[in-house]
C-alpha cells in the first residue's frame, strides 16, 4: 500500500477509535462548532495546530501560511479573523510562530525569491521596525529566534487594529489577543506574555475603529 492510499486506512482507524470512545462523537461534532480559540499560525508541516495545543476537532478555528502573517490586504485572513469574532465569538485569539521558521529564515537573507518576495518583505519590515535591538544580538541564531518572537508580535498588532477585535472587545469584554512560539526541539508552547490591555490602549492612538 503507497502511501496516498495509507491516508484512507489511517482514516478508517481514526473513526473507529473515535467511536469506540464515543459513539456519537461524529454525529455532535457535525451539528455546530462553537470554538474558543482561533490559532493563526505557520503552515510548517511540523507544527499541527490541534495537536500542540492537546485539543479536539472544533475545539480551535485555525488559520496558517507562511510565517503566521497577518496582513491587513490579506483577504483570507481578514475573513477568518471576522469570522471567528463575529460568528463563532472566540475568546481567545492566538498567533503563533515557530523557532526554525524556514519563512523567517528566508527573510532574513538578500536573496531574490521570487513570488516569495512580496510576501516575505513584511517580515523585513519587522526586522526594520526593529532593526537596531536585532543587530545588537551576535549570536545569528539567536538573532533569528529573536526575529521569530518579534514578528508574531507585530502579528499581534495587526490583529488588534483590525475593526472587528476592537468592536467586540469593546462590546463584550473578548477576544483577548496573545504571542506564542513554538519550539520544534522540544515539542513545548512558549507565552510571550504580550500585554494585550497595553498593546491595545497604544494601538488605538492611531487605529480607533471600536466605536465606529
């Protein structure tokens, strides 16, 4: 058996298990999904967002591309960002990173990458509004592990302008915005500890969309 149709015997254990735990496990989980996380993360095939997190199917609305990016022109972003604030009323909005982000990493070089280019130049952006704490650290991986940090922070931000946070947390009191690295070594979650109340209160200065 190759390994494409090992994916369907794999299928067929896991709902058998599934069920042996719970026989209406699948007959629940298809009524409705009422999430409390949305996770935006990397796509790195090595960091599965549920998994991580020891979470269940429609325990956590989970968003990824290259480099955990929150755009504000990124059309696909912003629709999960409203949508789990709005419909699905997460409580808690998580942009986690990776220590050994091939998309950092990339960033982090003066190579064309083509296609990349673009998407990668709001990582440099970051390493720029941060430029000089970044090129005071010797150490070059330590500088990128820094970078890695930095960027889901700025991540953060730009959760935190967007109107759609802003109104519901004005009105309810949640989503709270929070900053996690992943470390590949070790298999272990790291909480940046961002100030959500601070970040939010100095965002505003400049992008006050809660009242509108």
């Amino acid at each position: 058996m190759d390994l494409y149709q090992q994916i369907f015997e794999n299928n067929r254990q896991w709902v058998k298990e599934k069920l042996a735990q719970n026989h209406d496990f699948f007959e629940k989980l298809a009524k409705d999904q009422q999430p409390e996380f949305l996770y935006i993360g990397c796509a790195d095939s090595r960091v599965p967002a549920n998994v991580i997190m020891g979470l269940e199917p429609g325990e956590v609305f989970v968003h990824r591309n290259v480099a955990n990016l929150v755009i504000g022109t990124d059309a696909n972003v912003n629709a999960v960002i409203q949508y789990a604030v709005e419909s699905l009323k997460v409580k808690y909005i998580v942009v986690c990173g990776h220590y050994g982000c091939g998309g950092v990493q990339a960033a982090m070089k003066s190579v064309d990458m083509g296609g990349l280019n673009g998407w990668l130049r709001n990582i440099r952006d970051v390493y720029r509004i941060h430029e000089e704490e970044l090129d005071a650290i010797e150490n070059e991986k330590e500088r990128y592990n820094r970078l890695v940090e930095l960027n889901v922070e700025e991540q953060c931000i730009n959760v935190i302008k967007t109107s759609y946070v802003q109104k519901a947390y004005n009105n309810e009191g949640f989503p709270t915005v929070h900053a996690w690295v992943y470390d590949l070594k070790n298999g272990l979650l790291k909480d940046l500890q961002l100030d959500f109340q601070a970040t939010l209160n100095k965002v505003k200065k400049l992008y006050d969309l809660g009242h509108r």
